[in-house]
C-alpha cells in the first residue's frame, strides 16, 4: 500500500496539494535534463575557445548526451513501469547530477565528452518516468490538464537554457551550466519524498539489454559517420539498427514492443515528432554561435534574445493544450508547426549588422507562437494512443524519436550547409551556413505540419488505449496489486486493435 499520509496512485487532482507536488517534481526532473539539452548551445564557442577543440568535439559535446539518452531512454521507461516509477526517477536524478559534476571539472574535449554520455544515461533514467508520474498518479478526467501543465512549464525550462547558460557562462564560467543542477537535484529529491509510487505489475522477466545496446551503437554509427565523415561507419550503424529491428521482433520482453505501432496514430505523431525536433535541433545549434560570432552579442545576449519564447510558452501553453482539449489535437499541432516553420524563415534576416527589434525579434516570437501551439498537444496525442499501463513506454519512444531527431540534425547539419573544422570561429563562414541552415529547417517544421494535417485525427479517440478505470481499478492497477483482469488484452501490443 501506499505510504501513510500520502495520497495514492490513480487519485489526484491537478489543484490539490499533492497532485501539486507530483506536478512540481516531475517538471523540474524532466526540465533539469531538457535544459542540459539547450544550456550547453549557448556555451559551445567559448568551451571551444578555452579548450581549444575543433567542431566535431563540440558536435559531440551535444551528441554524447543525446546519444545515450536516445539510446537508453526505452530502457529507462522499462525499468520504471517494473521496478516503480518513482523509484527509477530518483535514480535518474542522483546519477544525472554526479555525471553533470563530472562534466564541470572536464580538463579536456574527450573527458567533457564522456562525461557528457554519462549524463544523457541518466537523462534516460529521469525523463520518462516524470511523465509517466503524471499520468499514473492523477485521475482519468484529469491527465490532459496535467499534461498540458507538465509540457508548458518542461518547454518553460528548455527555452531558458540559453538564458541561464549566457548568464552562467559571461559570470562565473562555462562549468557552471554543469554545477547548477545540483541545487535543483535537492529540491527534485526533496519533494519525490511525498510522490506515490506507482509500477506495472504485469512487468516480469529479464530486460532487453541486447536490444538497449543494438540501439545506442546504431545510432553512435550513424552519428560517427555524419560527424568524422567516415562513410563505413554509416553502413555498419544502419546495419546494427536493423539488427535492432529484427531482435526486438523477437525478444521475449522487447524493450520497444512494435505491436505499439499497430496505432497509425501513434505512429504518425511520432514521425512528426522527429521532424520537429529535428528543426528545432539544427537551428537551436547554430543561432547563439550566429548571434555571438555574427552580430558580436555576449553569452548572455545570446541567450536574452530568445527569451520571448519563454514568456511565450508560458503564457500560452496551458491554454494551447486545453484548446486542443476541446477541438481536437490536429488544428493546433498543424497551425503551430506552421508558424514555427515561419519563424524561422524569418530568422534568416539575423545577419551581422542586423539589429534585435528589426531582425532577430519577428522571427523568435513567430516561432515561440508555434511552439506554444504543438508542444502540449503533441505530448497528449501520443499518450492518449496508448494504454496507461505503456506510459513508460509511450513517453521513452516520443522522448527517444525527439533526441534521435535533434542528434541527427547536429551531426549532420554541418555536413549538409558546408561548415567544418574550424570555421565554427569565422563570423562570415557561421553567416553563410546559417542562412542555408533556416531553409532547411523551416522545411522540416513545415513537413511536420503538413503529416499532421494528412494523419492526426480531428478528434481524439476516447479511451484509445483502453477504457477508463473505475477508481478502484485505478488503485489497484497503479499502486500495489495485480489488475483485475489479468487476462484483458490490450490495444497497444498484445493485440490488434483498431488504428486510431
């Protein structure tokens, strides 16, 4: 049973003070590893210039994180729905912050480097399992406003990385985006004291170890190979990942059950998941060296510049995700995928000599609009096309398609708009290459929104997953006891099911 005092699994609300509490932890959890995904952006020319490494170390400063944390993020989710979702998470957040302190005292480009894949394996082990907290702690009726709550206030904290990172590193010194996580990893700690437990019960057997390292040397394949421009490498990472495919077809206990695809929904958003991601990845890696290299801001600068998006996701969040609450998840996510795809076309007029009212604002606030539009809704699709029960899951291949998406952009972006070596230093090679860079992306963001558009449905299928639990159902499933019905099948692996 749940601990005394505490309120259980399945049961809260969004307004109480424990639903609160669950609510604070799990955004600042999963803020504290998104953040770590976007702070280092604005630090990466002086990390550059006070170790002295050439481009493809400061890739791969952004990439061993991303990595790992693809790579093992399934796992992650796996390893919460058997062992508790609660517990697996506090391991995450010890793990990510003794790796982070790691990351702090680097002397050089390589140790900085593994110290950052240390990091992204505890990424993998936090990141799933905020969300899965949220949606097996809170009642039924009230998971989409929690949802909603928990993607403004993690994209609230992505969009402040560059803030905080400028600040950090114009101060105290580029180590401080590292060191800063332990404060919030004891307030994490702190307030998991009172967060209920919750697991799979059916969870049982050994883990996909194999599967976990197919997929984490596929994707080091294929990234070694964008990055070092060593084709070989490309080919035995996509052969691995095929490898990949063929185990977990037939593993005992997959770490990536495919039967979850069996929902063209669920499938479908996650493809325009890896779009989005994917645009968000390459320009986010190469506006603050522009506005730094280009136009001659400071670290801070750099990072001030975008804080439009901040107030914007916000203010507008919350609101986004309930809109799509009501009408349906496609309008919002199409029309916000859209404007973001605008924005940053208009981010090619940020070119040195360029001023910030005239040229760097229209296009931060235009693409912060159409974040605010797709970040909630995108997160509620993809759980509503699952069970509760694949909440680890569900949240592990979004989370892991997102990561895939933005580790592929900055390995290869570079290669794609001719920026190389050095040239991460020259104010005219960056402003070439960025020009290049805004067309592609706003590609992708457009091509997000029109698969939206072609595949998202207007309305949401009530219960795609499964139908709602009784309350007692819901305590017992999420808390301390076998289901009900054992022998139900479900949607979302073990059979069929309609497509959404």
């Amino acid at each position: 049973m749940a601990r005394t005092g505490q309120a259980e699994a399945g049961e809260l609300t969004a307004g109480s003070p424990a639903g609160r509490r669950v609510l604070a932890c799990a955004v600042l959890g999963s803020g504290m590893a998104m953040l770590d995904g976007t702070i280092v952006t604005v630090a990466l020319p002086r990390i550059g210039a006070d170790l002295g490494v050439p481009l493809s170390d400061l890739q791969w400063t952004l990439n061993a994180y991303m990595l790992t944390l693809a790579g093992l993020i399934l796992l992650g989710g796996g390893l919460g729905d058997r062992y508790g979702r609660r517990r697996v998470f506090v391991w995450g957040v010890v793990w990510f912050t003794v790796a982070s302190l790691l990351c702090g005292v680097a002397p050089g480009g390589p140790a900085l480097i593994g110290a950052r894949a240390l990091q992204g394996v505890g990424g993998a082990l936090l990141t799933p399992g905020s969300l899965a907290l949220i949606q097996s702690s809170f009642r039924t009726e009230e998971r989409a406003k929690a949802v909603g709550l928990w993607s403004g206030l993690g994209g609230v904290a992505t969009a402040l990385g560059p803030f905080l990172g400028g600040w950090l590193v114009d101060g105290p010194g580029w180590r401080w985006i590292f060191f800063i996580n332990v404060p919030f990893a004891a307030v994490i700690l702190l307030l998991s004291r009172g967060v209920p437990e919750s697991r799979d019960w059916r969870a049982t057997g050994r883990f996909d170890v194999l599967g976990a390292a197919l997929a984490a040397l596929g994707l080091g394949g294929v990234t070694y190979a964008l990055i070092g421009r060593f084709w070989p490498a490309a080919v035995g990472g996509l052969l691995v990942a095929a490898a990949f495919v063929w185990w977990e077809r037939r593993a005992p206990r997959p770490m990536l059950p495919l039967g979850v695809f069996r929902s063209r929904l669920f499938t479908s958003t996650n493809l325009v998941t890896l779009c989005l991601y994917a645009a968000l990845g390459g320009v986010f890696f190469l506006l603050p060296t522009q506005l730094q290299n280009g136009l001659g801001y400071d670290a801070l600068g750099a990072g001030l510049a975008t804080l439009p998006m901040t107030l914007l996701l916000t203010a507008l969040s919350g609101p986004a995700g309930a809109l799509a609450q009501r009408i349906g998840p496609r309008l919002p996510m199409a029309l916000g995928a859209l404007l973001g795809a605008c924005g940053l076309l208009l981010l090619h007029r940020v070119r040195p000599g360029g001023s910030y009212l005239g040229d760097v604002l229209p296009g931060v606030v235009v693409l912060g609009l159409g974040l605010s539009l797709f970040v909630a809704p995108l997160t509620a699709t993809v759980l509503a096309s699952v069970t509760v029960r694949r909440a680890g899951v569900a949240s592990g291949v979004n989370n892991a398609a997102a990561r895939v998406a933005q580790l592929v952009a900055v390995a290869a972006l570079p290669l794609v708009i001719g920026l190389a070596a050095d040239q991460y230093r020259s104010s005219a090679a960056v402003d070439a290459a960025f020009g290049r860079a805004v067309w592609i992306c706003a590609g992708l963001m457009a091509a997000g929104g029109l698969l939206t558009l072609a595949t998202v449905p207007g309305r949401l299928p009530q219960g795609e997953g499964e139908p709602a639990p009784t309350p007692e159902c819901t305590r017992h499933c999420a808390v301390n006891a076998p289901p009900l019905e054992p022998g139900r099948r479900e949607r979302d692996g073990s059979g069929p099911g309609p497509a959404a």
